[in-house]
C-alpha cells in the first residue's frame, strides 16, 4: 500500500477505521499506551479543569490527510472537523504538489507582540523617548516573569513605542516584542505586558489601560510553497482558468474571505486537533490579509518558467506545542504524536502547508468542475441522515443520491421511503 515511512496511500478512504489506525501506528511507531488514545474520551475530570461550568464533552470527527511532504520529510495529517470534503481536498492537494516534491517552509523566529496602552498624557513625544531610553529595564523587568522561557533562549527581546490619535487624545502603545519559543505565547506575553504596565506609567507621566497580546502575530510568520505541474494538474487551460479564478481573491474581499475561509478548512483542522487555539490563529490570519488596507487573499500564485503554477501562502502563525490545552488533551497529544514535530515552528509549517493545500485543491475544483460535485457526494451521507436514514440505510441512499445527481433532503426522504418499502 505505501513504502516504509511514506505518506503517499492511495485508497486510504476505503480502509476500515482499524485499519487506517493500523497504518499510522505503523508509520508514526505508537506504542500500545499511545495508540490506545485513538478510543480514550477526554475524561470530564479534565475538561472540568480546563473550561467552567462543564457538563459534558463534544466530539468532533478526527481524519487523516495523506500525501504530505514538506521539507523533504513525509507526514501524516490529523485533522479535526465537521466538513465533509476538507480532508480528501486537502489530501489531493497534497499528492498534486508531491509531483514537484511536496511543500517548501520557511519561518520567521517565534516573537508575538504584547501591546501596553497608555493614555492620559502630557508630552506623548517627550513619553516615548523615556521609555524607549529605558528599554533595557523595561527588557529585564519583562523577562524576570519567565525565567523557564528566558532560560530556553527566548524572552523579550525588544520594545516598540507607537503614537496614536484618537477621539480620547492621544495615546502611546507600547509594543513588547516576545520570542516566546515552543508555546503560543498568550499567557507568557501577557503576564510580561501586566507586570511592565505600572513602569511605563510612571515613565510616561500618564496612565495604563490595556495591557495584552496582539493577536496579528505579524512578526511570526509562516511561508510555504509548492509548484504544480501543469500536465498532472490538466494542461495550459486548467492553469489559464486557475489564474483566472485566483485574481478575483487578489483583488476583491467579497471572493478573498470565501477563498481565506477555504484556506482556514484546512488549518483551523489541524490547530483543533493539535488542541491550539483556532481563534487566535483565525483572527491573525484575517487582520493579516487586511494589512494593506484592502483584505485579499493569503495566497498567491504565479507560472514558473515551464508554465508549472507556483503557489505561495504567507500567514502569522501563533501556535504552541507546549501550554494552553495542547499537553492536557489526549487526543491533541496523540495528534502530535503521528505529526512527529519538534517544535512549534515545524507545527506552524504544517498548518501552513495544509492551508496551501486546501486551497489549491479548492481553486482547482472551482475552475474546471465546480466544487459542487466532490463537495455533495461526500455530503450526500449528511444528506441522508437529515432525512431519516440509518445504519446500512445511510449508505445505501446517499449512493442513490449521488447516482441520481440530486442530492436534495426531499429527494433523500422519498428514496428512502423505497429503500424502506422493499
Ligand atoms: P502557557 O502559559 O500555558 O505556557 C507557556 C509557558 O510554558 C511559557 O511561558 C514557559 O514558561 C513555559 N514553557 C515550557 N517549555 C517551553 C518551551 N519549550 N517554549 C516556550 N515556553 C515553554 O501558555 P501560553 O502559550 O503562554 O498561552 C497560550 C494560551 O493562552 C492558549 O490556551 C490561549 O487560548 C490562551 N489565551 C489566548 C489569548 C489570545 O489569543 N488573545 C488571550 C489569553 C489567553
């Protein structure tokens, strides 16, 4: 079915779920404890501790791209969400792009931005010269609050002061830059920014209000590109029709928020199941491709030399591998396990090739096909539950559904009322 360590499976779809298990505990070599994640719920105990007020739990479907290879190195892909159609896309994508040897990465080191604001000033301009001629105290007094983080190379590592006009008068924020290593850095940055604020108060003769990280994590930030290879893709028509369908993204926001959300598909999957934090990652993502002013596309694609289309993605990507929810989680625990990663970079590497991925895949099928056509035969088991199928029945009558081209719930309802008759 595939060679030793490569994630390159073609009818991974039709394996049973033991199976499928089977082939990853082989490539990613579980042990038996970690490979016993795969059933193990996440215990209400736990959950109690990690939210308020709980009352249960909630499960989402956990799918696996396969294909991937980025940087040279084969990965198997867990993916958490409700779509159908995002994985199989994703996984396509991913066989396309390995044609040209897969996915390339680079990113920048991991600083998030904690913004200190200061209000209520006398001299804004005179403010930002003391505290940028203090900057140094400020830097120690922020890294005395994570020795551990300080201790692994990271810490803050610079401090920006910016002045704004507002209809309250001026203000100054201060930016504290922060290489917050393998975590998302929330918290870390936070508690830097809480502990500095009173000293930058004093220092600018003024008050502090809010003292907490930035979202668009501008300064962390993901690339990854791939080429696909024109004849694989369809030849000279499909790449002219790609373009075609790309530009409307690049240039207007009502198509560049579909064509982001498509992107997110992807992404927002793989931050879920490796139990980061997909509102930070979603909120960086869409403030990033508005930071010109115009929102556009976090994609961009152009022709090489051979006419092949070169696919580029670029997006801040705050995401940990230590903290938050991604240690107490079992199921993100095992994710990251088959991923194999090392870092919070190489996560970020992933989610961003992912992303690629998805929307190249998307792109592709809205240019010749239409999305419609693999997007409702998956959906067509949606389809048939709405309507009242069950067990043997749902695949049966999504079958018929997709055989008949209708894939509507009061078509669904009369079908099975056949099924049911026979
Ligand atoms: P955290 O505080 O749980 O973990 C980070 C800490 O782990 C570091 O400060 C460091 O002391 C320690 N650490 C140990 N090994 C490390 C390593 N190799 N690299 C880096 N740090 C290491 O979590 P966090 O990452 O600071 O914050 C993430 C959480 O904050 C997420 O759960 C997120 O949902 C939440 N949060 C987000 C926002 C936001 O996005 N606006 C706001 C508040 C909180």
């Amino acid at each position: 079915m595939a060679d030793e360590k490569s994630s390159l499976v073609s009818g991974f779809y039709k394996l049973s779920i033991d199976d499928r298990r089977a082939f990853v505990k082989h490539f990613a070599a579980l042990s038996g404890e970690e490979s016993a994640l795969f059933t193990s719920a996440l215990d209400l105990p736990t959950a109690d501790r990690m939210i308020e007020n709980v009352i249960g739990t909630f499960e989402l479907p956990l799918g696996l791209a396969v294909n991937f290879r980025i940087n040279n190195k084969d990965y198997l892909i867990p993916m958490a969400t409700e779509e159908s159609s995002v994985v199989a896309a994703a996984s396509n994508g991913a066989k396309m792009a390995r044609v040209h040897g897969g996915f390339s990465t680079s990113s920048t080191p991991p600083l998030m931005t904690g913004q200190i604001q200061l209000l209520q000033l006398r001299d804004a301009a005179g403010a930002a010269q003391e505290i940028i001629s203090r900057k140094q105290d400020i830097l120690r007094l922020a890294n005395e609050q994570d020795k551990i983080l300080t201790d692994l190379g990271g810490g803050a590592k610079d401090l920006e002061v910016r002045i704004l006009d507002s209809p309250l008068g001026t203000m100054l924020v201060v930016h504290l830059l922060v290489d917050v290593r393998d975590a998302m850095g929330a918290n870390a940055v936070n508690t830097m920014c809480e502990a500095v604020a009173p000293v930058l108060a004093e220092l600018a003769d003024g008050k502090a209000r809010l003292r907490i990280l930035t979202n668009l994590a501008d300064r962390r930030i993901v690339t990854a590109t791939a080429t696909f290879d024109t004849k694989t893709i369809g030849g000279d028509a499909v790449v002219d029709a790609f373009l075609e369908s790309y530009m409307l993204a690049a240039i207007d926001p009502y198509r560049a928020a579909t064509h982001n959300k498509g992107i997110m598909n992807g992404i927002d999957a793989v931050i879920i199941a490796t139990g980061n934090d997909f509102r930070a990652i979603e909120a960086g993502a869409h403030a990033y491709a508005a930071r010109t002013g115009c929102y556009t596309s976090l994609t961009s694609y152009e022709q090489d030399e051979e006419g092949n289309l070169v696919g580029t993605i670029e997006l801040p990507m705050a995401v940990g591998i230590v903290g938050g929810a991604a240690n107490m989680h079992p199921k993100a625990r095992l994710c990251r396990r088959i991923l194999g990663i090392s870092s919070a970079a190489e996560l970020g590497a992933v989610a961003g090739s992912v992303g690629l991925a998805q929307n190249f895949a998307a792109l592709l099928a809205l240019s010749t096909v239409g999305i419609q056509k693999g997007h409702m035969s998956l959906h067509a088991k949606n389809i048939a539950v709405m309507a009242g199928a069950q067990g043997a029945e749902i695949d049966l009558l999504a079958d018929k559904l997709v055989a008949e081209g209708k894939i509507k719930l009061d078509r669904a309802k009369i079908l099975l009322e056949e099924i049911r008759r026979r």
